[in-house]
C-alpha cells in the first residue's frame, strides 16, 4: 500500500503555505521587472465557469500569470477548455495559482519556450491532465500540487530540457477505460525529473519515453 509520512491534506495545506512565500518572492521582482519592462500582470483574479480557457496568453512574451487563487475567491474554476493556457508565448511564469475543476488540461503550455509553472494547486483536472507541457522548450515545472486528474498528473510531449521537481501528484487516471501514470514524458531529450511524489498512479508513477496510455511504447 502507498503511504507518506503526512496526510494529503496536510500536505496541500504546507504546499499553500509554500506557494504564498514563493510566489511573493517572485512577485516583488517581477513587478519590479514589469514596471520596467513593461511587462503584462494578470494577478489577483477570480475565474470561474470560462466557455474555453480561463486565463490564456497568447504570442505574448514576459507575461507573469499569478496569485490567481482561493484567497481572492474561487481562484481558476470550471473553465470550459484549460484552467491557463499559455500558447506561443516565451519566457511566461505561471505561478502561485488555484485550478480546479478545468474541462481539458489544468494548466497547460503550448509552443512556449522557458516557461516557468510554479506552486500552483492543480486539483480535479475533469478531460485530461493536471499539467501538460506540449512542443515547448527548457519549461520548469517545480512546486505544484496535483490530486484528481482525469488523465495525466503531468504529461511532457516534445518538452526537451524539460526539468519536473519537486511536485506532488496524487490520484492520476481516474478516466474509466485506459490506463494513465502519474508522470510521463514521451518524445523529450534532456529531461530532469527529481523529487517529486507521486501516489496512487493508475498505471506508472514515472515514466519516460513510453505511450501515455500503456507505458512501454506499445499502443493501447
């Protein structure tokens, strides 16, 4: 049986507690980067029941996507298509926020190089997978918290230079019908995948290069 030293609970609330310390370390250099720069914010925002996405960057470069969570009100719930989507867009941060309830993917990145998903509370992801990182380059995904995913907890396709640290996924493949891992990164070279913890995985916790579905490279 699969057992960890803390309760989920406790460890959702520590991840929170983690997340609000980071996200204001980051927060303070890039507004300071975007007042500059100018740079685009979306912070501090209640989303919910969004048609398609909802908050989504698109050919954009320097956003910072963050703090929309359950302190302002629900955070990012019930979008139609994916909680945040970052499409085309380099160098976004993608942190401190509250998904739930997301209709494709929790948070997903798109045809973006050096993105940055961090601390962010990624929970009952209903179509697909808590975070997806899609044909996007050197992204950093570290800090995030997981539980519930239809699908994948996160899922990496043509992501080289790809680092996964430190996250908790919990609860991967609820979809009835195929089979789904906690981690899995297909068609990626120059991946780093370190202290994550990952339970009660429907198919694999972690695995590389194998089909999302079967794991070992066959078709389901």
């Amino acid at each position: 049986a699969f057992k960890v030293g803390l309760s989920k609970r406790d460890i959702n609330m520590r991840q929170k507690h983690l997340k609000r310390v980071l996200t204001r370390q980051l927060l303070t250099s890039t507004l300071t980067a975007a007042a500059f720069f100018g740079a685009n914010l979306i912070g501090n925002n209640d989303v919910f029941s969004a048609g398609r996405d909802g908050i989504a960057a698109y050919y954009s470069t320097g956003v910072t996507i963050s703090n929309n969570d359950d302190t302002v009100g629900t955070g990012v719930k019930g979008s139609g298509n994916n909680g945040i989507g970052v499409y085309g867009s380099h160098g976004t941060v993608v942190a401190g926020n509250d998904v739930d309830d997301s209709g494709w993917d929790g948070i997903q990145t798109n045809g973006s190089n050096g993105v940055q998903v961090t601390g962010n509370s990624v929970t009952d992801t209903l179509g697909a997978s808590g975070i997806s990182i899609l044909g996007s380059l050197n992204n950093y995904v570290a800090g995030n918290y997981i539980d519930n995913s239809a699908r994948l907890g996160i899922y990496a396709l043509n992501a080289d230079g790809l680092t996964v640290f430190n996250n908790y996924v919990y609860d991967s493949g609820l979809e009835a019908g195929l089979q789904w891992s906690g981690i899995n990164v297909e068609s990626t070279d120059g991946a780093t995948i370190t202290l994550n913890t990952v339970g009660r995985a429907d198919l694999d916790g972690i695995n590389i290069g194998g089909n999302i579905n079967t794991g070992d490279g066959t078709s389901s």
